[in-house]
C-alpha cells in the first residue's frame, strides 16, 4: 500500500493519461464484445462531442489542479481534515477512508445537488442528453459542469484533509469506474448484481440515465455504491426497460451537435416527467 500511495503521490502525466485513454480502448472494444445493446449508431459519430467534452474537461482541470495541491499540501501540514482527525488506523484502513469520502463529497454530493438545484440541472443536463451511454459517455460534460466538480472535489480535500497520494488515487479511480459503469456491456446479471453492492455497476448506473423521473433521480454514485444505499436513493430497472436521454429535450440531432450543448444550460427548465414506477428493490 505505501508504494502504491508513493506511485499516486508522484503520478506522471502521461500515466494519467494513459489511464484515461487506456479505459476507453478497453471499454469501447469490450462494447463490441459483450454490448448490452446491439449498435444501432455510428459509434465514431456519436463519440465526437463526448471527445470534445472530454478535452474540455482536461483543459478546466489542468490549470485547476494547482489549487488543489496546495490545499492538500496544508492540510496534511496542519492535520487538518476527517481522515486526520480520526483514531490512528492501518495504512489500507486510512487510504480507504479517504477515497470513501472524497467520493461521498466530490462525487456523490456533487450530482445529487446538480439534480436538485435547477440552474445545475441545465448545465448536468449535457450528460443526461445523450441517446446512446456508451464508454465515451463518462466525460461529457459541459465546461460549467467541469468547474462545478472541481469546486466540490476542492471542497472534499479540504474537508477530509486528503493527502496528494489518496487524491490522485480516487481520481484515477474515478476515470475507469465511470468509463466501466458507462460503458455498453452486459455483465451476467449475478455478477452486476453482486458488483453493486460495493461498486457502481453497469446495469445499476444505467437506470440513472433513464429518460423519466424517479429514476432520473436515483443511483448519483460513482466509484461506491454505499452512498446510495445509505442514503435512499437506489432504485433497480430491468436494463431491456431503460431509455436513454430526457423525455423533455428530445431532439437527438440537437443534443449530439457541440455547439447546441454548449448553449443547453442557457435554454429554458423543462424538468423531466415522472412515469410510473416499474420496479423499486
């Protein structure tokens, strides 16, 4: 554990990004191994905004990421932070605790509040528009999305004292849960299943991207599936029943051209309708 924490402490860029390219290579073929929907769509076409999104979430991020050491770097000089403040643990025990919380904050805060608030939910809308979840899908998000993440992601840090080691970790995880469990594969159901008891897994982030209410508003997890199920907001939908994309903004032609989600957050709210409840464990 202590080299793997001194390996993310010090973590190249190019590893970092061989991570990030690397998961969607990996995914994206597995996709055409074991999709959990046939293809119906021109993958390369349909991956182009997700591309540019991704990029633009590089270029929010990079100049970002000084701030975020910094505060790191004070932290853990001033034991401040939950995972500081906390009985002393083994070294597994500490690095666990750390990644937990920084999910619970930068990730699993994050999106419950971006569906709750509804200037947020037009910016977050950009990812819920998309037709076809596939791999690719994990980083489409709007610019304005990018800093909103970072501002919580920042906030954790802060709040649980997280050293550079554990955060470059979490993010790392972050990438390649998010890639795996947006991807289009089918996983034996048994094995879903008991993935997501700890993780988030395909089939149960998938009825996130459900077009209607409630689901729409269930399942805001990323790498723990714990938060969840703490917290109420697990819901299961057979995978066959799960429509992609917001039964409110519907133009597909619309939410697959760059320049009309980049304009998205400024169109009018139409909130999503609420169907009626098919299937709630």
């Amino acid at each position: 554990m202590e080299e793997l924490i001194r390996y993310f402490e010090t973590i190249p860029p190019l590893h970092r990004s061989l991570i990030l390219v690397g998961g969607i290579t990996f995914f994206w073929i597995l996709e055409g191994i074991v999709p959990l929907f046939s293809v119906k769509y021109k993958k390369w076409r349909h991956a182009i905004p997700n591309f540019f999104f991704t990029l633009t979430t590089i270029i929010v991020n990079l100049p970002l990421a000084f701030i975020l050491l910094k505060t790191s770097d004070w932290t853990v000089a001033n034991d401040f932070g939950i995972i500081n403040w906390l009985p002393e643990m083994p070294l597994w025990l500490y690095v666990l605790a750390g990644v937990l919380l920084l999910d619970l904050i930068g990730a699993y805060t994050a999106h419950l509040v971006e569906h709750k608030v509804k200037p947020l939910w037009m910016i977050h809308l950009v990812h819920h528009s998309d037709h076809h979840v596939d791999t690719t899908t994990a980083n489409r998000h709007h610019p304005l999305e990018s800093v909103i993440r970072y501002l919580f992601t920042l906030i954790g840090v802060f709040v649980v004292g997280a050293p550079i080691g554990i955060i470059m970790l979490y993010q790392s995880l972050s990438v390649v849960l998010s890639q795996f469990n947006h991807a289009n594969i089918r996983l034996p159901k048994k094995v879903d299943k008991a993935l997501s008891w700890i993780v988030i897994s395909p089939d149960m982030h998938k009825v996130h991207h459900h077009y209607v209410l409630p689901y729409t508003d269930s399942n805001y997890g990323n790498i723990f599936s714990i938060w969840d199920r703490l917290f109420g907001t697990y819901m299961y939908l057979e995978p066959e029943k799960i429509i992609y994309g917001v039964d409110t903004f519907p133009d597909e032609k619309e939410n697959s051209s760059i320049v009309g989600l980049l304009k998205q957050p400024f169109n009018k709210y139409r909130r999503p309708t609420t169907a009626v409840q098919e299937q709630h464990q």
